[in-house]
C-alpha cells in the first residue's frame, strides 16, 4: 500500500513538472509589461557564438596582408553581426539583460560606421577591424 502511494505521488510530480514545462514563459505574460522584452539564456549564449564567430573570422581577415581584396567577406560578416544583434531586440525596448541593453546601440553603431567605411571606393577596413575587438568592452580578458 505504501509503494503504491508514493507510485501515484512521483506519477503526480512528473505529470505536474512536465505540464508546467513552460511555465515561466506563461509567467512572463502577467508580470512583464508589453514593452519589456524577455531574452531567454539560449538566445543570448546563440546571439553571443554568433557574433563571436563572425568578430573572429573578421579578425582573420584583418590580420592577413591582402585583406582588402576579401572586402565582399569582411561586409558579410559585418552584415551578419549586425543581423544578430538586431534579432536579439528589434524592438529597442529594455530586456531582462541590462549590459545587452546598455551597450547594444553603441555596438550597432560601430558596425554600421564599419560597413559604411568598407563600402567606400576608398574603402577603409580600420572601423572593422575595431568590431572585430568589440567583445572587450563587455567581455574584459580575466
């Protein structure tokens, strides 16, 4: 009889864990208000590989001597940096991550400052080279 009440208990916790997997996603519906844009941890750590791949692959290229001749490539992943950051929070309201919020507008600058810079006829890959480095004012070296 015991075994049996304590089947139905863990039947009742499991049944109730798995019908509440979404729960603080029906939460953030009440105690949000509509101008407030949750960030979940799995898309900030997707956003950051991101924009850590392309700030590496730029550096790449920043660092070989013929890099003006991949100028095409250096905008791709400038464009794709951008992409993501604006995925992140197309809104521009505040999210549940104050730092993204601080510096997002300031690093999107920076990015389009760079594509405009190596879209140029005289292109200048200066700008680029300083996004690709860009993970320092957030992310300091420890």
């Amino acid at each position: 009889m015991r075994k049996a009440g304590t089947l139905i208990s863990v039947c009742l916790l499991v049944l109730q864990a798995s019908s509440c997997a979404n729960f603080g996603a029906w939460v953030r519906r009440y105690t949000y208000p509509p101008t407030f844009r949750y960030i979940t941890d799995e898309q900030l750590r997707s956003t950051m590989w991101q924009l850590a791949y392309h700030s590496r692959e730029l550096n790449d290229l920043m660092a070989r001597e013929a890099f003006a001749s991949q100028r095409a490539e250096v905008m791709q992943h400038l464009r794709l940096m951008e992409q993501a950051m604006l995925d992140l929070n197309r809104t521009g309201w505040p999210t549940n991550h104050p730092l993204v919020d601080a510096k997002r507008s300031n690093f999107l600058r920076d990015i389009l400052n760079a594509q405009e810079a190596v879209s140029r006829d005289s292109p200048s890959f200066l700008l680029a080279g300083a996004v690709s480095g860009a993970c320092a004012y957030c992310h300091p070296s420890r």
